[in-house]
C-alpha cells in the first residue's frame, strides 16, 4: 500500500509543472484617475520596454494626445510634457520594438493594452513605437459586422472571440497588425471617462488629460499549472 501511495504521490507531481514566471502589474495614475495594468510574459520586448520607461519616470506629465469614442485612447508621447502642444514638433525616438504580434491568442478586446505604431506602407514588419500606447474602448459588434470584418481582414474568429466582441466590445479590425501587450485589471471607469473626453478636430482633448505618475506594482508569482 505504502509503494501504491508514493507512486501515485509521483505521477501527480509529474503532471504540474511549477510557473515560475511573475505577473507584473503597473499603475498608471492619471488626473481623471487611477488605471492598473498587467503585462503579458510572452511579449517580453514590449514588456521589458514598457517597464524601463515607467521605471524611468518617462510617462510621468504625459498627457493623452489622441482619443476617440467607440475606439481607443493613446498616450505615451515623449516630448508632449509641456501645456503648450505643436503637433508639428510630435517626434519618435531614434528606436522601434520589434513585433511580437500573437494573434489569435490576444484580440483586441476592450480593455487591451496595445502598441501604437505607424503604417503599414511606412512599416512593413509592423515595429511598435518606442512609447506610444494604447487601450482598447471599441463597440459592440454584430454577427454580420463581424462576417464582414473577418472577410476584410482575412481572419477567423473563434465562437468564444465572436461573443467577446458581441458582448464585452472592442477593435477586431486591429487583430493581427498590432501587438497586444498586456490588459486593464482595474480603473476601466477612468478609461471610460477619458474616452468620453470632448476633443477636437484632430481627436486631441479639448480639457487636458495627464499622466501624472506611473508606477510598477509588487510583483506575483503565479501558481502550479496542471
């Protein structure tokens, strides 16, 4: 009985695997409100970065410079630390991220955290930009919209992706082309509020949106994984 016992004790350990990989949490703290985000692992590059400029202070005065309804709002450019914008003066590092695009595993969703970056036309591999970001508000989308889109795009969603996007909201006509690095745990109100925003003709907030801290949470360790 004794061997039976430690025998199946063996099998059962040799089934889990232990995930030694952390999930890492930022708070990005903003003057209509607080956003948490979570990073995803197996984007590592946009992780990394991410975590290197928060860890630099580089969002803190940032302010949200684009911001459309039913769609997204966008933050993260560097040199727009002054209350006085020139769009004109808007410029990118000297460096890319390379993209780590892991669709369908990662659809944009509402609530997604994705990187901003220029068009195809000027950017084949699809190179995220260095500090611009994004997250996902969308709509909501029928099933004939989304026949539509997956015809468009030349993609295939799941059942399970169909009823998020008909339920929850989001972007579909972004899957595939951006890399999604991460998703709002909590403060999508804040989100919400900041979308709502009024803006102008060139989708810029007509009452100043600011970053005003960014911070890496504690870190946690995930569990056992069957």
């Amino acid at each position: 009985m004794k061997r039976i016992v430690l025998l199946l004790c063996a099998v059962l350990l040799s089934a889990y695997t232990f995930a030694e990989e952390k999930e890492t949490r930022v708070l990005i703290a903003t003057n209509a409100g607080k956003i948490t985000v979570k990073l995803y692992n197996d984007t590592p590059l946009h992780r990394d970065n991410f975590l290197k400029l928060v860890q630099e202070h580089q969002y803190d005065s940032i302010m949200f410079h684009r911001v459309i309804k039913q769609f997204m709002i966008q933050a993260g450019e560097k040199y727009a630390k002054s209350d006085t914008i020139n769009r004109a003066n808007f410029k990118e590092p000297d460096y890319k991220i390379p993209a780590e695009i892991l669709f369908p595993k990662y659809i944009s969703k509402r609530g997604q955290l994705c990187a901003a970056r220029t068009a195809d036309n000027v950017n084949p591999e699809r190179a995220s930009s260095a500090t611009q970001f994004y997250i996902v508000t969308g709509k909501h989308f029928t099933d004939n919209e989304l026949d539509k889109m997956e015809k468009t795009q030349k993609i295939t969603l799941t059942p399970e992706q169909r009823e998020t996007y008909k339920i929850d909201g989001g972007a579909p006509h972004l899957d595939g082309a951006y890399t999604i690095f991460g998703e709002v745990t909590k403060g999508m109100k804040t989100v919400q509020k900041i979308e709502l925003t009024p803006t102008d003709p060139y989708d810029y907030p007509v009452k100043e949106i600011r970053i005003k801290k960014t911070k890496v949470l504690k870190s946690r360790l995930l569990f056992w994984r069957w």
